[in-house]
C-alpha cells in the first residue's frame, strides 16, 4: 500500500500496566536529577542533622552512663526527653534541605517539556493530565523523602528501639505525626515547585521563583504583621502555617497570640488549591498560537 | 534602549514592580487605618493615663471598673474552665487592654494610636530585613540574569554578538540598562514607602521630623537600595554569564547573607549586606522571631564608615564586571545544552 494511502489509527497492540506507566517518568528524572552534583551535595549536607539527632536519641537514651549527668533526674531529665518539641525542631531544620532541594531539582522537570512543547508527546500517550502532575510529584515526592521522611521515620525508628515499649505505646502518635506533617509539606513544596516551573517556563527562574515563594513571602509576612501590628500576616508564610501544623500533629504548644493550627490548615489548603489551579492551567496537551 | 524597555516592560517586570512596591502599599494600608482609628477614638471618652498605669498584675476586674470607670471594650468569654475577660481603654493617645483570668489580671497591652518613634524603627526593620535583603536581591536576581542567560535560553544572544559592538561594551551596556531600571524601581519603591511612612504622621511629629532627620534619612535610604542594585546586579549578571545554573551561586549568596550576623566579624564584611546596612541610617531592630538561644550568638559586626562601604560596594561591582568582561570575550554560545 502507498505510504500516502496509510491513515492514522489507533494503536491496539498491549498496553503497559498504569503503575508502569505512571513509573515511568519518575525512574528516568530520578536518576538525571541524582546525577547533578549540587543535588548530591546537598543531600550528603541534609544528612548531618539526622546524625546528630541520632546521637542526642542515644545520649538521652544511655544517660545513666553518663555519671556528670546525672542519670535521669531533674532538670537534665527534661533536657533530654525526646518528645513532641524535639521532632518539631527535627523537622524544620530538614524542612530547609527541602526547600532547596525543590529549588534545585524541581524547575527541571516540568519547563523544559513546555518550553520545548513537549506536552502533545506525553498526552498523546495513554496519560493524564492528573497522571501526569502525579508522575512529576512522585519525581519530587521521592527525592524529597530522602531528607525528610526517610531521616525522620530512621530517628523514630531509633528511639523507639531504643526506649521501652511504654514509650512507643505512649508516643505512637508522634510518628503519625511526623509521617503526616512531611507528607503534607512535600506536597506543598513539591506543587510550588511544580508550579513555578509551569509558570515561568525557563529553569532559572523558576528555581528563583521557588526560593523567592518561601524566603519573600516569609518576609512579607513578617512585615505586614509589623507594620499593621496584626498576628494574621503569619498566615501568608507557608513555613510558619506547616510548622503551626506541625506543632498540633506532635501535641506542642504553638506560638501564642498567632493564628492557629486549623487557620493555618486551611490557608495551606487554599494556596494548595491555587499552586493546583496554577499547574492544571499551564499544562494542556494543546497550545493555541494567536 | 531595547533592554531597558524589556526591564520596565515585560510581563516579568511585574513580579519586580510587585516586590518594590509592596512595602508601601502596605504602609498606605496602615495609615489609612490609623486615620480611621483618630477619627473613631476622637469622640471617645478618655481616661487619665496615670489610672491606667497604677493596674498592676493581679487586680481585680471589679477594682479596674471602679477606678477607671466603664471601658470602650468589654468581652468576656470561658475557655476551659478558665473565666477570661478583656477591658480596654483610651488614654488619649494609646489603647490599653487588661486580661483578666477569673477576675485577677494576667496581662496588659499598650498601644499607641501612632507612633512616629516605633514607626521608624518598623521602617528600618522593614528596610534592612525585607528589602534589602529580600526584594532588592530577587529583583536584581530577576533582572540581571536575564540579560545573558535570558537571551541563551531564548536563542538569541548570537544577534547581539553580530552587531558591531566590543563583546565588553555590550556586556556594560547591559549592565547600565539593568542598572538604571532596578535603580528607578527599587529606588523609586524606597522613596515612595518612606512617604507613606510620613504620609499619616501628626503635623506636629512630621514637621519635627522635617526639621531633623527627615530628608537625611530618606536619602540614605535610596542611596542604600540603589548600590544595592549596584552590587547585587554585577554578581548575578557575572553569574548568568559565567554558570549554566545561576541559581545555586544565588542560593549560596542567599544563605551567606542570611547567616550573615551570626557569622565572625571579618567574615560579615564579606557580604553585600553588611555595607549595605552601615549606611542605613537606622539601625533595624532585633527580629522578634529569632530564638533566644540564636540571639546570644548574633553579633552585627561594627558597620563601616559609609563612605568606605560605597566606595567598597563600588570596588567590588568593578572587579566582577571585569571578571564578566574577560569571560564574555571568550564566551562560545552553545546553545544545545541549555
């Protein structure tokens, strides 16, 4: 048959499995981003801090071998708890890594497909656009985990084998908490990252722009709650609206005379939902050249 | 020309306009509030502010009434099994609220309606925290990496090179047009904050002011933005020029200028910020929301003499330009990997 007479059907042959599919971009962006040498570093950097928590789990767990302690009575005792508080400061200090990290890695994986109109390529195979922003997630999701999840679950891990079952039994709930809370930041950083790569299409900026979300909106919270002398202002800082969840899920006393963990929530909610609306906006299989 | 258009003009320019301008939208928003406040609490009753400063910690409500009479705010309401009640008053300049937990005093707010004083030490917070160091350096970071990088990631940077123009020339003209159009942006944002800031000040307060500090201040801190402009801009233009991912000299410029106070003496001075800062004219107050254990070990260094910081900044933009000079002489457009 002439190759003109040869019309475009539709591919019936076997299809890959949709786990497969959905796996498939995040197997190939892993190991490019993993390749980058800042990221490397970076992640190496992310793992000090772990360590030493680790160590501080070991030291409050073995303080009656350490005679100038003490053992662990009185004030040391309080020094050493491993509780809520403790995997609050865990967490943010990691929360940083996870910041740059997203800065980092996440400006590559969504511009380059749409400066260079790769979209129609991904859409034209048996993929959504919900499959898509999953599959990317999932690039960010993973990455990510290795200096929050991944640290966080190893030092609860170790506590708990560490201290008696009573504590594990009194404190279960500080896991969950600590799954949740990091669950709930990935996402976020992973959409804003997502988002700023969507929006402005070239790398560089957007990896500025992510910075800039965090690092400006924080100032710009700070500053309207100066100048306005209000405590809402707070709620425009994505750092301090997840730590005030944070500090609900691991039962520690917020900040007081701030808003609270369920404004924060919903705030967080609500700048997930535009990040979402943003991405859904700028991801279409088709582009109209006016 | 062309890239001065594209600096004010582009749809980019927006985020930038955004950034320079918000701080004094916000002050606009709070003097228009502070009006509005004089002009409720000027037909309020008044009570002596010595009443209100007699109530100690531990006083009860009923005690507070008697003394000073009904107040302009009476709320009360039970939150676990704890009765708390709020009384507030006006003394004729500042609003004072008492806390009260079953009937006893637990706190007492002040506020001034307006204060010239704390308003200016807002200011210099303002300034030297969020704008220096956080609008200043994303506006430039926008800005000047487009100028070289921009023009790689749109494919374009060969059309400049064909003009019949020395490769240091274009990289200077660049740098003059981004310079001039963050320098009109960030100086004019300056300028225009700090008139809101006088904007809603009492006649009496603006003209002592006027009379004073006034047109020094607001001078130093344009002065203070715009070298800001000059020295930001040099290293992020070297570094669009230099580096296939400007983004991670910025990111180690963002956490050195971040970790700047806690850092020794000598090393503080190795930062944009720091000269920055030692022409402000204010010294910005210590930031609420640092830890207490982190403010034992924050130690400004002693800020240098402003005109050594000027001509210091200057010294430095100079040697980078250069720097950005020679590589742009050898500079091979690839445009492939971007």
């Amino acid at each position: 048959m002439a190759v003109f007479r040869r019309g475009y059907e539709r591919y019936d042959g076997p299809l890959t499995g949709p786990v497969t599919r959905f796996m498939a971009i995040p197997r190939f962006a892993w190991g490019k981003i993993l390749s980058q040498r800042f990221v490397v570093v970076l992640l190496v950097l992310s793992l000090f801090w772990p360590l030493l928590c680790a160590g501080f789990v070991y030291v409050s767990n073995h303080a009656d071998l350490l005679p100038n302690l003490g053992g662990m009575q009185g004030p040391m005792a309080k020094l050493l708890e491993i509780n809520g508080k403790f995997f609050a400061v865990f967490m943010n200090v990691q929360s940083t890594f996870a910041i740059l990290l997203a800065a980092i890695a996440g400006p590559g994986l969504v511009a380059p497909d749409l400066a260079n109109n790769a979209l129609p390529l991904y859409f034209a195979r048996p993929m959504s656009r919900w499959t898509y922003i999953g599959a990317r997630m999932m690039v960010l999701f993973g990455i990510l985990s290795l200096v929050t999840l991944v640290p966080g679950l190893f030092v609860f891990g170790m506590q708990a084998s560490l201290a008696s079952t009573a504590w594990l039994q009194a404190n279960w709930w500080l896991g969950q908490g600590l799954v949740l809370g990091f669950v709930l930041y990935i996402a976020m950083v992973s959409l804003v990252a997502l988002a700023c790569s969507a929006y402005v299409k070239w790398r560089v900026v957007a990896g500025a722009l992510v910075l800039a979300f965090f690092f400006v909106l924080a100032g710009a919270a700070q500053m309207i709650n100066q100048i306005l002398r209000v405590e809402w202002g707070s709620l425009l800082n994505p750092g301090f609206a997840i730590y005030t969840v944070w500090c609900a899920l691991l039962g520690v006393e917020a900040v007081e005379d701030a808003p609270g963990a369920w404004e924060c929530f919903a705030v967080l909610m609500l700048m997930l939902g535009g990040l979402l609306a943003v991405l859904l906006r700028k991801l279409r299989p088709v582009e109209v050249v006016s | 020309m062309l890239e001065m258009r594209r600096a004010f003009f582009s749809k980019r320019a927006l985020w930038v306009y955004l950034l320079a301008l918000f701080p004094a939208v916000i002050f606009v928003g709070h003097g228009i509030s502070v009006k509005m406040q004089r002009s409720e609490f000027a037909g309020k009753s008044v009570v002596s502010a010595a009443v209100l400063d007699r109530v100690t910690v531990g006083t009860l409500d009923t005690e507070v009434l008697a003394a000073a009479g009904q107040p302009l705010l009476d709320r009360s309401w039970e939150r676990r099994d704890v009765k708390r009640r709020t009384l507030m008053y006006f003394d004729g300049s500042r609003r004072v609220w008492f806390e009260f937990e079953n009937g006893a005093l637990r706190d007492t707010r002040r506020r001034e309606l307006s204060s010239m004083e704390e308003d200016r030490k807002i200011y210099a917070g303002m300034f030297q925290y969020f704008y220096l160091r956080l609008a200043v350096f994303f506006g430039c970071l926008g800005i000047f990496i487009n100028l070289f990088r921009g023009e790689m990631i749109d494919k374009s940077l060969h059309f400049w090179f064909l003009a019949p123009v020395r490769r240091e020339v274009l990289l200077l003209g660049k740098y003059c047009a981004g310079l001039i159009a963050s320098a009109v942006i960030f100086g004019g944002g300056a300028v225009l904050s700090f008139g809101a800031l006088l904007a809603y000040q009492t006649n009496a307060d603006l003209q002592a002011y006027w009379q004073t500090d006034a047109l020094y201040h607001g001078t130093w801190y344009v002065i203070s933005a715009m070298l800001g402009c000059v020295g930001y801009g040099s290293v992020f233009l070297a570094a669009g020029l230099l580096l296939r991912n400007p983004i991670i000299p910025a990111l180690v410029m963002l956490l050195w200028e971040s970790i700047n106070g806690f850092l020794p003496d000598l090393l503080q001075k190795l930062s944009v910020l720091h000269y920055l800062q030692s022409i402000c004219p204010v010294p910005p107050p210590m930031d609420p929301n640092v830890p207490p254990l982190l403010r034992l070990v924050l130690a400004p260094a002693e800020p240098t003499s402003a005109w050594v910081a000027i001509l210091g900044v200057l010294g430095v933009t100079a040697l980078v330009l250069y720097v950005a000079s020679r590589a742009v002489r050898r500079l091979e457009i690839n445009y492939g990997t971007e």
